[in-house]
C-alpha cells in the first residue's frame, strides 16, 4: 500500500490534544523550534532525535514501523505511543515479531496502548520477515537504507515548510526498492519521513535553534 496521507514526521506541527505540562527543569529554555515547542515529548524528540542520524537493524526497523503506523495520524499521537509499541513489538526485535501469528494480530488489535490498525500491525510482521530475508541474502537494513542518503553537498536549507518535499527522487526510489523485497506501507511519502527521522536528511528550518547548532 503507498501513503498518500500526512507525511510521518512534520511539515507542520500538529494541535496538541493533550495538556502538556511545563518544560522540565533539567533542559535549557529553548524556543523558535521547527515544531515541538510547548510539549516536553516532542521538544525531546525534536531536539535529540529528528535529523539525527540512526543506524542499527532493530533502531531503523522501529522507525519504519512507526512511520508505518503514523500514516494518517499525527506524529505525536504515535510519539505518545512509543513505548506502548516498544512493548508490544518485543522492542522490534525481528526475529521475535517475524515469528507473530494470527493469534498475535488479535492480541495487538485489542492494545488499546498501540494504533489499533490491522493492515499496519500485519504490515509491521511483514516487515520483520522481510528484513530477516535481507539478513538471509547477506546484505543488512542499514547498508540498504543508507545507500539512498542523498548527497547534501549542494543543499540549501529550507526557511519555510513549504521548501520542505513530501517526497523525493531517492525516496521514491528506497520505497521500490523496500517494497521489492517484501516490506509493506513504505510509500515515498513514509520513505522520505524515516529519512527525515533517521538522519539521511536535515530539514530542520533555517530558523530552526538545531539548524544553528549544526551549521
């Protein structure tokens, strides 16, 4: 299945539906981020992880899974959720989700921790045996999803959302080559958030405090 519906990770921060609380007091007041402000979880994860480079089979194979399971969603409902998945998806360990039966399908479909989806959970199960077939071949998750990076020696970085795509060339071309090899909801439009989310990109905003500190 492709994803034609909100992209995993921002362009635009989502309504926060939750009060949020303070800001705790061991973090440094920052402000002016490209989204997050406001909400001490996603101020977490936009300072510490997106943009962020990630490797490792289990790491790489939790952010699709949850860019997966955001499609439609907002991304800071899934963010909630992180650890109710972690728990529910023996920490995405692939050989123990790959090994999920119909029995296992009922089971998370009754998680009211998780999204309750069944076509994303049966995907995310796909996904583990599809990634424990691309160990079989000798190649690795990592190497693969790395491989589509695009060359950042000529970016410019955006200012506004707007400069920001839903989709790019080499996005579109990891999802081929993802979907070849078995793995499910892995659209352009999830493949460039997991980019967004694992590193391969940075489209923190020029005004953005992160974009400063890696400049």
């Amino acid at each position: 299945m492709d994803d034609t519906a909100t992209v995993g990770t921002p362009p635009a921060p989502p309504a926060l539906a939750e009060p949020t609380g303070a800001v705790p007091t061991d973090r440094p007041v920052v402000v002016g981020r490209c989204f997050g402000d406001g909400d001490p979880l996603y101020e977490r994860y936009h300072d510490e992880e997106w943009g962020v480079p990630v490797h490792g089979e289990e790491a790489l194979f939790e952010r699709i899974a949850l860019e997966g399971f955001q499609s439609g969603l907002s991304w800071i409902t899934v963010l909630r959720k992180r650890e109710s998945f972690r728990a529910a998806f023996a920490g995405f360990d692939p050989t123990v989700v790959a090994g999920y039966d119909e029995h296992d399908v009922e089971r998370l479909l009754g998680d009211a921790g998780i999204v309750r989806n069944r076509q994303k959970i049966e995907a995310t199960i796909a996904n583990a045996r599809a990634l424990l077939a691309l160990h079989e071949s000798g190649r690795t998750l990592d190497t693969l999803f790395w491989s589509f990076a695009p060359d950042r020696t000529q970016r410019v970085r955006p200012t506004t959302w707007a400069d920001v795509p839903a989709a790019t060339a080499e996005s579109r071309a990891l999802a081929r080559e993802l979907k070849s090899l078995g793995f499910r909801f892995v659209g352009p439009t999830t493949a460039y958030a997991a980019m967004q989310a694992c590193g391969l990109v940075d489209d923190h905003l020029a005004s953005c405090p992160s974009a400063a500190s890696t400049a």
